[in-house]
C-alpha cells in the first residue's frame, strides 16, 4: 500500500507536537507502507533535514510557502471568504497542483492529511483520506480567547468562530478522523473520530537518575501561546511561594523560539532560559520535577509524557491532565491554584517518599500507555478499514 502523508510544516527536526507527530508516523509506518511525503517548507535551511527523512519515505515532494503570500491570504480571508485564517494561510495553488500530481503518477491508495489546515486541498479526492487532527482547533482557540486581550482576543474570536464552524463540517462529511484525546472529540461530536494518544519514543525517554537540584523545568516551543501563557502564570502566581520555602530553587525554561517576553525573564539566579537544546531528554533527566501549567490549548501534552518517561515528576492542571490516562497523586500530582500548585511543588521538593512514588508510577504509566509502536499499530488499523471501505465500493460499482 502507498500512503500520501501531506503536511503543513517540514517534519524535521521535530520543535512542535504536530511535527514530532509527524515524524514518529514516518519512522513507524515506514516499515510497513510506502510513504511519500508532500510536506511545506518555509525555509531553505528546512531542507538539510531531506536525508534524515529519506531514511523512512519512498519520495519526498517539499513546496515553498512564501510567508508574504500566506500573510496576504490571511488578509484576504479576514475581510472575504469565510474559511480559517490557519486555512487560508496554506491556501497554494502549487501545492495543490503537486498533490494531484502525486496522486496519478505515485499511485496513492489513500492521503494521510495532517492538521484540519489542509483541509481545502483535500477537497474531492477519489481516494480515502485520512485526516490526523491531532486536537480539537475550537478547543484551544476557545482557550486562546480566554486568555488573551485586546486586538489578539478580537482576533482568536473571529478564528474561534469559523473553526468551529469549519471544523464540524469537516468531521461530518469525513469518515477517517483521529484525535488524542477524549475531551478532544467530545468538543468536535463526531462519531467517525477515533482517539489515538501521542507516544514517545522509550529508547531516548528511559527512567534516570535524578539530581537533587531543586531545578524545575519547563519544556516546550516558547513561541506557542499556551506554553507563554502556562509559564507567565506560574513565575507571577507560584514561583515567588515556592522559592520562600525553597530560597535555592531554579526554574529552567528549555524549547526553541522563545518569544520576547520568554526571553525578559532570564535574571540567571532563579529563572533560567535554555531556548533550543540538542537533548530535551538530557534536561528532563536532571531536572528534579516538570511543571506544565497549561491555563490554555488543547490535545495532548507531550512535554508532560516525556518527563513521565524520564522518572521526572510532574506537576500539571486538570487542562494539563486532558487525553492521559494517568492517576492524579499515583502518577502525577494535579492543582489548578496557585496556592495548591505551590504547594504540589513544594512538597515534591521536601517529601522523598512522595518523590520517589510519583517518579516509579510515571514511568512506569508511560511504558503502558503511550509506545509510538501501539500508536501506529492503531493508524495501520485505520489505513486497512479505509482500504477494504476503498474495495468494497470499487466491488459494487463494477457490479
């Protein structure tokens, strides 16, 4: 079977969820399927990562999005159609030509569509599609208003709307859909959407040894507007009462593009800004607890299941908590306060036996639940069901 992955960013290296996503159905699937790869690019330099995705894909198609023509998509759709503005972004007739090309002269038996972002290239395919949403947009813009002021909460409002609009239409119409988690596909209501949780790759995330630093880390794209939410509300609302009880402690801020505001906390005595590191593994194991504050997004929390596979407490809010099946004070401790979020940290800090249990059923409730091996295994089980529906209908229409 030959499977069409399009994506909208370039796979590697993988800084963001859907990327790492991405890249974990290629190294998986690869072995099984032949994969051809349509993937966007914004940058030249994107492509020295070709050779390390050559390893896992039969061809590899990269389309150039100007950023000056998305930005004037983005205008048009504002004040003219009525689509997404994320939709509109990736609106290119060149990248729309090379799909068709794709799919006549490859032989494509079915596209593996990342992202609702791709949705308006999919439109009348004669072959199954497949469409990984990864989370549920109108979730997180839900959120995103929430959160922001001024002209950006004006704008996430307008977004919000035609999302929930584009996004229901799209899942009533599609057969083939997947999110992460649960809350996801409640959010959306569509009966076809199958929930497959994120995984992480075991053989780089192991149980370490952990250093009794008093070093607390966040990780993750310091661009995205979650993570600046999530660490803006802990260095006002908790970090002060947890350093009165620990005058030592460090917060380490680790994940590439970090934004201005990311990059103003860095004093170098309590607040730390690593940006982009070669090893997020490698931090992770000597931070001595993760915190993942989420007061926004949506989906899955990868930088939360990569510290559980690491043996790294962590420290989230029940929107942190959403698509795990993780134990609240078993496998990981859960406050929304910043008086009980405080003190969660605290006494992971102060409590060696509370350490050391939340750090053993962590990682232990990684290696159950979140292999990338079960994960695509459930992926190969939705390409065969689409394929014999494919059949199936070839069957009757030759009758």
């Amino acid at each position: 079977m030959r499977i069409l992955f399009i994506t909208p960013r370039f796979p590697y290296p993988a800084l963001k969820g859907d990327q790492l996503i991405v890249l974990n159905r290629l190294k998986g699937l690869g072995k099984d399927f032949k994969i051809v790869l349509l993937t966007f690019y914004e940058k030249e330099s994107e492509l020295q990562g070709l050779k390390e995705l050559e390893k896992y894909c039969e061809q590899i198609i990269p389309v150039k999005l100007s950023r000056f023509r998305s930005n004037i998509n983005i205008l048009k759709g504002l004040f003219g159609n009525k689509l997404p503005l994320q939709v509109n972004y990736f609106t290119s007739s060149l990248f729309q030509q090379e799909l068709h090309r794709v799919i006549s002269t490859y032989d494509i038996d079915m596209v593996h569509a990342f992202t609702l972002r791709l949705g308006e290239h999919c439109k009348n395919l004669k072959i199954p599609v497949i469409y990984e949403l990864i989370d549920s947009m109108q979730l997180n813009l839900e959120n995103m208003v929430r959160e922001e002021q001024f002209f950006k909460k004006w704008l996430y409002r307008i977004e919000e709307k035609r999302i929930k609009v584009y996004e229901k239409s799209l899942c009533k119409k599609e057969k083939y859909l997947t999110v992460v988690s649960k809350k996801d596909k409640e959010k959306i209501g569509s009966r076809h959407i199958q929930v497959i949780p994120n995984g992480v790759d075991l053989s780089l995330f192991k149980e370490a040894d952990t250093y009794n630093n008093g070093e607390i880390i966040f990780s993750g794209n310091m661009g995205y507007l979650p993570n600046i939410h999530a660490v803006r509300w802990f260095v006002n609302e908790c970090l002060p009462t947890i350093k009165q009880a620990r005058p030592n402690v460090k917060f380490n801020i680790v994940g590439a593009n970090p934004s201005s505001y990311i990059k103003s906390l860095h004093d170098g005595r309590t607040i730390f800004v690593s940006g982009f590191v070669e090893s997020i593994k490698n931090e992770l194991n000597r931070a001595q607890i993760a915190v993942a504050p989420m007061r926004s997004g949506s989906g899955m929390q990868n930088k939360i299941i990569e510290a559980m596979a690491c043996g790294t407490p962590v420290v989230t809010t029940h929107n942190g908590l959403e698509g795990l099946f993780a134990d609240p004070d078993e496998d990981i401790l859960v406050a929304d306060t910043p008086n009980t979020f405080s003190q969660a940290v605290i006494d992971l800090l102060s409590d060696n036996e509370l350490y050391t249990k939340i750090a053993t059923n962590s990682c232990s409730y990684v290696n159950k639940f979140h292999s990338w091996v079960g994960s695509n295994q459930m992926i190969s089980d939705l390409y065969l069901d689409a394929l014999s529906d494919k059949i199936r209908k070839e069957s009757v229409l030759n009758k």
